[in-house]
C-alpha cells in the first residue's frame, strides 16, 4: 500500500507528544514567557543585569528550540513528498525526517557560532549576550505557529499553496523580530546605520539562503 502520513503511528505519536509537552511546559512558564516578550521590546542594561534565567527555563528554551527544528523538518517533508514524489517506505520516510531534523540543528548551530564569532570581534561582551539569549528565545518561539499549521496539513485537509503561504509569513515575521533586535542592541546608539544591513544580510540572509541551496540539494538526493 502507499505511504499515507496519516496512518503512520510514529510521526502521529511524535505529533502527539509534542503537543502535550508543548502544552505543558507553555503552561508552567507563562509568567516566563509574558517576561520575555516584555523585555523583548523594553530590553535594557539594567533589565539584563536585574532579569536572570533559571536553569528550567533555559531547559525549556532548548526544547522549544529542538521543536521548531522538528516543526520546520516536518513541514519541510510534507512539502517535499507532495512536490517531489519518491521513497514510499515508512522507514524511509523517517530516515528523511531524521535527516532534515539535523540539518536544521546543523544551521542554528553553525549560524550562532558565525554570529558569535563576529559580535566577539566587533561588540562588547553584553551585547553579545544579550544578542545570543534574544537568537535562543527567537528560535524557540517559531515553533509554536509552525505547530498548527503542521497539524492542519496532516490532519485536516489544509491545501498546501496555504500551508507554504503562511510558513513564509511566519519566518519572515521572525526575520523582522530579529532584525528589530539586531537594531536595538548593536545599532541603536552611535554606529552607521548602514553597517545593520551588512551585518543582517552576512549573518542572516545569506546563511538562510545557502542553506535552503543545501537542504533542496539533499532532499533531491534523499527522493530519488
């Protein structure tokens, strides 16, 4: 018979514990959560000096961010079976699901330790923190409006034109947030304005679009 998503009781199990962890962890961190997103646009030195994380909830951060990986490989797989139909096996469509889940953990890796590098060179030692725990929160929401959509496409019969249009709109929303965030801890005060574009489209765009080079060179691979 032909692989059918919605039979697969892995990918339905993994779908299903992610939603009531999800659910769980969003539940005990509201007051975590409702912090973040208030410093997120009122950050200061002295609300990063005042406002420290505990270990839990950078726990949670991490497994938030390991769910938009997830979140992004599965939309990633769902677009591409239906676009670049190949492998039917269940056991080859989990091997792919696999592999797209590392390669998303690959680019946030290596795009953090680009952005490190650079904010060590050029910006002072709390600018770059401040910049790397807005990347971790940053990566750690995507996730969460990817989840719905996800949900729809496998379940409930969302076209997939729809499904592309509003992932789109998701990571450019994130894009803007962190573009935004960029500005307001490196650039904000006595820099060239100029150098924010420089910077966001070195560190940003190009690593984004290098890799979506990649990763359709390996799904072809894979689907062949």
């Amino acid at each position: 018979m032909p692989y059918n998503l919605q039979s697969d009781d892995f990918i339905t199990a993994t779908l299903y514990a992610t939603v009531l962890i999800a659910i769980v962890a969003i539940a005990q961190s509201r007051d975590f959560l409702h912090r973040e997103f208030k410093l997120f646009f009122r950050d200061t030195r002295r609300d990063f000096e005042y406002y420290t994380e505990t270990a839990v909830e950078v726990r949670f951060q991490f497994f938030l961010g390991f769910h938009t990986c997830l979140m992004l490989a599965l939309a990633t797989f769902l677009f591409s079976t239906h676009y670049l139909p190949g492998k039917t096996t269940s056991t080859a469509q989990h091997n792919f699901i696999l592999i797209l889940v590392g390669c998303y953990i690959g680019y946030f890796v290596i795009k953090s330790l680009l952005q490190a590098l650079v904010g060590w060179v050029y910006f002072e030692p709390q600018e770059n923190r401040r910049w790397q725990k807005s990347q971790l929160f940053l990566m750690a929401i995507e996730g969460l409006p990817l989840l719905p959509i996800v949900l729809l496409l496998c379940y409930f019969s969302m076209t997939f034109k729809a499904a592309i249009v509003l992932t789109v709109m998701v990571v450019i929303f994130v894009k803007i947030l962190t573009f935004y965030r960029c500005y307001s801890i490196f650039f904000r005060k006595n820099r060239p304005y100029l150098q924010i574009f420089l910077y966001f489209c070195t560190l940003e765009i190009v690593p984004l679009l290098a890799f979506y080079g990649i990763l359709a060179h390996v799904i072809t691979v894979l689907r062949v």
